[in-house]
C-alpha cells in the first residue's frame, strides 16, 4: 500500500552535500516526491511509495552519512496533491 508523509529534517552541520544525500537515499529507497531546502540544516521532505520504501528511506535518512547525522528528524501524514511521476526532486 502506498503512503505519503511529510518529513522535516534539520542538520547540525551546514558543509555537508545534503542535496546528494537525500537524492542517494531517495533512490535506493524508490520513492518519489520533492525536497525543499529551506536553509543548509533544515529541510522539509514529502516521500510518496510503498510503505516499506517509506520506513527505508526514513532509516537512511536517520542515520545519516558520515557527517550528514540529523539533529531532528520529524515525520508526519500528508495527503498527496499531485503525482510526481516517478521521480524525486530536490529543490533549493
């Protein structure tokens, strides 16, 4: 079953390549959806896919990538407005 959720992330560390890290994740975990990046350490995410692609994102992103660890990392419902045919975006 196919779910969509919000996901605000915030880094304590502004040098890291975000942008790469949440596209890497995004694709290994086959979902589809945008990354808006609001400042270097806060990013709001909405992920659409199979559930489990939605936990193995969120896992990745969790644990992060050598100096990209989150600080905080909140995951919420969010009732999907449009299609995203297939991909995910990272808009700055």
């Amino acid at each position: 079953m196919k779910q969509c959720v919000q996901i605000m992330l915030s880094i304590a560390l502004q040098d890291v390549n975000l942008k790469s890290y949440i596209q890497e994740s995004a694709g290994q975990s086959g979902i589809e959806g945008l990354a808006f990046i609001n400042d270097p350490k806060n990013v709001t995410i909405v992920a659409n896919g199979a559930a489990d692609a939605i936990d193995q994102f969120i896992d990745l992103l969790y644990v992060g990538a050598d100096r990209c660890k989150p600080e905080d990392l909140k995951v919420e419902p969010y009732l999907q407005v449009k299609d995203f045919r297939g991909i995910f975006r990272v808009i700055e």
